[in-house]
C-alpha cells in the first residue's frame, strides 16, 4: 500500500510564518521567505498533477479515464477537439471552462461539449473520488510528428509534477517521441514513466517481452520505469459484477500502472515536503525567533525538571467537569508520563509535544460543537497558544519551559469555562 505523506501540519507552519510576518517591516531577505514560504505552502496544498501526453491514438484519454476511475474523456476517433482537460477532485461533479486571460465559468455536472463549444484554453472536470484528493490528471491535447503540436505540449508539460508519455505498443516509442522527450526538462523525465499503451493487440507475450526488453534499456535518464498496459482489458477487468477482475487486471498491467503513478506521485510529494521542512528549519522559523526575541541565547540547554512543571500545573488545573477538558487533561497528562519516564528529556522535545498537543486540540475545536457558543473566541487562543509553543522552541533557559506550564493551565480554565455545564465554573478568561 503505496501512502501519500501528510503536509497538513507543514502548511500550518508555514501559513503562520507568512501571519507572523505580515506586519513586519519589509525587507529584502523577509521578501525573498515570504515568497518561498508562500510556494512551499502551495504546492503542498494542491494535488500531485500527473500529466498524461503522447501522439495521436496512443491511448492516454484511455488511460487517463482508467485511473480516474471514470469513463469522461473521449477516446479513439471523435470529432470533439478539446484542449488541456484536468480531472481534480470536487465535492459535486463539475466542469469549469478556463482561459489564461479571463476569469472561468463552471457548468454543473460533467459537460465537456457544452465546454468545448465555449472554445477554452482548458478544461476542468471535478469529480468526488478520493483517489484524486492526492493526485490530479492532466490529459493533454495528442501531439503529430509532422506538426508543430508537439510545441504546446511541451509548453503544457511545464504545469504537470509528473508524467505519464503513453506510446503504441504496435510501434512503440518512435523517433518522433524520443525528439520531443528529449527537450523535456530533466526532473519531469526522472518523474516520469513510459506507459506502452495497447499492449494486448501484441501477437503474444514473447513479441511484449522484446518490446519491454528494448525500452528498458533505452530508459535510462527518460523515465523513471516503462510499463506495459492493455488499457481496454484494465477496464474491462474493473468494471466486473459483482465484484472487479482482480486477477485480470493485475495480469493486464493495470494493478502495475496503479501503483507506479502513486509511487512516483508519493516521492514527488516527498520531495517537496522536504525541501518545506528544510526552509522551515534553517530560514523562516529562526528568522521569527531571532525578531521576535533577538536576545534568545541558544547556548544554554538544561533538562527539564518533571516534577516543578508538574506541580505547577497540578496547582493551576480546574476541576474535570466536561467531555472536552477531561480528554485535554488526558492529553497533558500523558506528555508528563513521558516526562517522568524520559528524564533525560530535552526542553524543546517538551515544548514540541506540548505544540503538538494544542495544535492537535485547535483543530478539533473549529467544529465549535463542544463549546459553549458563546466561546467562539477560544479556538483562536489554542491557535495564538501553538504558536506561541513554536516560538518558545528556539528559547534556553527554564523560562519557556515555565511559559508553556503557563499557557497549558491557562488553556485548561479556558476550555473548563467553554465546555463547563455546571454553575461553579471558572469565569471566562483570555490568554
């Protein structure tokens, strides 16, 4: 089972950063974060765009309607000519007709020659299919070895992470394909797969083997893998009743197919997630600290002492007398277990599981169903108190540690008063 990495938390931080920083000063080096931390925040948000290009009556449409798990984009001979359609994830099936120079306009349900007769730069299909939450296909317009349609598609491959060249089997992987190929920039090849698309109109398996054999061999620095697939029997083999042809489609290539686009999706995702974290650590988040606390020493490492912050809270904690803050309490308690049973601990290793905790506690409170509604304001103080624990993270000394005892014990009245069904409850406080 192939996962994608989560970036909900990363884009958290990042979306912060770019809070923190909005009033401050503009600057050279501020600018050039911001705008960095504005792409990181981007990409991660948006899904893996998988392009799917190749020449005329290759099959990518096919292909591309096998893995969306939807039969939406025309295939084989048709009079309807479409530009780019992307097939992204929506709540309601939807398509929206896009120009570069103009705002969209989007028709309910799918409808691509009412979109078509519009004349669009491009096309936009939304369907509600979990898969394309992670991933979202761009099919590009065929591209002809005697034109120059192979120019636009190297112009539309500039918006697609990854790609998928489908090549006809019959006659696979032509001159014409490797000239075009080879104008594509280097790290969209490395993302890349080879798809021999009609792999079953091959006479047998020997004549596939050959053709597998010598793409293999040519592959190296074009794409990441090749993979054979007769896409007419993957969907055939997936739209059984009353349950798909798993067996069939595994032997077909489409189980294969699948699991490729999701690992080159998924190490792409990776990628970019790495490449945010990197920034967070070495640039924005020490940018904050060093503005907002420019006397921070960072020599200074002592241990934190369990026992005094846990009596501290101890001391400052109210009664458990609500659903919500016995289970936050439940939560505190445990980083204190880890506390005691790790006295080694670092503070900042404390203060990120105390980040971790409320960040966990902000989110569960944007419902608002377990709160008075009257304390609409709270969640903002568990928002305000996550980032106040980040920021204590590049502090030394025992005063941050004492601030996050602080700021849990005040979250603690805060959710005691917000949740609290009895008279006796504590009066509403702010952080």
């Amino acid at each position: 089972m192939i996962e994608f990495p989560g970036t909900e938390q990363d884009v958290r931080q990042l979306e912060r950063f770019l809070t923190a920083t909005e009033k401050m000063p503009s600057s050279p080096e501020l600018d050039d974060l911001r705008t960095r931390a504005l792409a990181h925040a981007e990409r991660l948000s948006n899904a893996v765009a998988i392009g799917f290009a190749g020449e005329f009556g290759a099959g990518k449409s096919s292909l591309a309607n096998m893995l969306a798990g939807a039969d939406i984009l025309p295939t084989g001979p048709q009079h309807l000519k479409l530009p780019l359609v992307i097939v992204a994830y929506a709540d309601a099936p939807e398509t929206t007709v896009g120009w570069w120079d103009r705002e969209p306009k989007t028709y309910s349900g799918i409808a691509l020659e009412k979109a078509a007769a519009d004349e669009p730069d491009f096309i936009s299909v939304g369907l509600n299919t979990p898969a394309l939450q992670d991933v979202s296909l761009f099919d590009l317009p065929g591209s002809g070895a005697l034109d120059d349609t192979y120019k636009q598609t190297l112009s539309l491959l500039e918006y697609v992470d990854c790609a998928i060249w489908c090549s006809n089997g019959t006659n696979a992987w032509r001159e014409t394909e490797r000239h075009l190929w080879r104008q594509v920039p280097q790290k969209l090849r490395d993302s890349s797969l080879l798809a021999v698309t009609h792999a079953d109109l091959l006479p047998d398996e020997t004549a596939l083997d050959r053709v597998v054999k010598r793409l293999d061999k040519e592959k190296t620095g074009m794409f990441h893998a090749v993979v054979p697939i007769g896409t007419p029997v993957a969907v055939r083999a997936m739209s059984q009743e009353p349950e798909p042809d798993f067996d069939l489609w595994e032997s077909c290539g489409g189980q294969n197919l699948a699991e490729q686009v999701l690992r080159i999706a998924s190490k792409h995702r990776l990628e970019d997630l790495e490449a945010a974290r990197k920034d967070l650590a070495d640039h924005f988040l020490p940018y904050l600290a060093k503005h907002q606390d420019p006397e921070a020493s960072e020599n200074e490492q002592p241990k934190a002492d369990g026992s005094v912050i846990e009596a501290s809270l101890s001391s400052t904690l109210p009664p458990l007398n609500n659903p919500i803050l016995e289970d936050w309490l439940a939560a505190v308690a445990s980083i204190y277990e880890d506390l005691r049973e790790a006295s080694d601990m670092e503070p900042a290793a404390f203060l990120q599981s105390c980040q971790e905790v409320v960040e966990d506690f902000a989110e569960r409170l944007e419902s608002g169903d377990e709160i008075d509604p009257d304390a609409d304001w709270i969640p903002g103080e568990f928002e305000k108190a996550t980032d106040l624990l980040l920021l204590l993270q590049f502090e030394s000394g025992k005063a941050p540690l004492k601030d996050a005892v602080s700021i849990l014990a005040q979250l603690s009245d805060n959710l005691a008063w917000a949740g609290s069904t009895v008279a006796s409850a504590p009066p509403k406080t702010g952080t």
